[in-house]
C-alpha cells in the first residue's frame, strides 16, 4: 500500500516527478526539450540549435532517452528524435518563460 503525502499524492508519483525534473537539470536538456517541442529533429539539427558539441548533445540525449522523455527513430543513416509525449514540453516552455519574467 502507498503511503500518502500530506498533498495526497502517493509517494511513487512524487518520486516519478522529482525523477522527471533531475533528468531535465540541464541547460542542454532543456534546450533539446525545446527544440523538440517543435517536432522531431536528427543530432545534427540540434547541435546547429543549441551551439555545443554533438558528443555533448549525444550524451544528454542518452539521459532523455533512459528518462523515456525522448524517443529515437533510426531513419537509413541517421537517428530522429522526437518527445515522448507533450507534456513535458509545457513543462520545460512555462519555465523558461517563467525564469524570463
């Protein structure tokens, strides 16, 4: 049986979501979340967006994949990747314009 917080959310939901916010604790995370809110793009597309390396996109894309926030498509030679779902997409869009108030 789940143990309720004091906010009535089961435990396990709010270990899912203090999950969720770890995996997106980087600026190139959230850059990729943004990027991809706009629909799926191959590494190349992003490393052009975002300005770091593709070895540095590579490597975050790997946490968005394990996190299941990012799914990847192979298309012949190239790899696109795509949000799992949008929600996290509002998430990561209201903190940026929230920190931009």
């Amino acid at each position: 049986m789940t143990s309720p917080s004091s906010a009535g959310e089961p435990l396990e939901a709010l270990q899912a979501a203090s999950d969720l916010l770890r995996a997106l604790a980087s600026p190139v995370r959230v850059g990729i979340v943004r990027e991809l809110a706009e629909g799926g793009k191959y590494v190349h597309e992003l490393v052009a967006a975002l300005g770091v390396s593709q070895p540095l996109v590579s490597q975050h894309l790997r946490v968005l994949r394990t996190s299941r926030i990012v799914t990847a498509r192979r298309q012949a030679r190239e790899t696109q990747y795509s949000l799992t779902d949008d929600h996290v997409a509002h998430i990561v869009l209201d903190a940026i314009r929230h920190a931009q108030e």
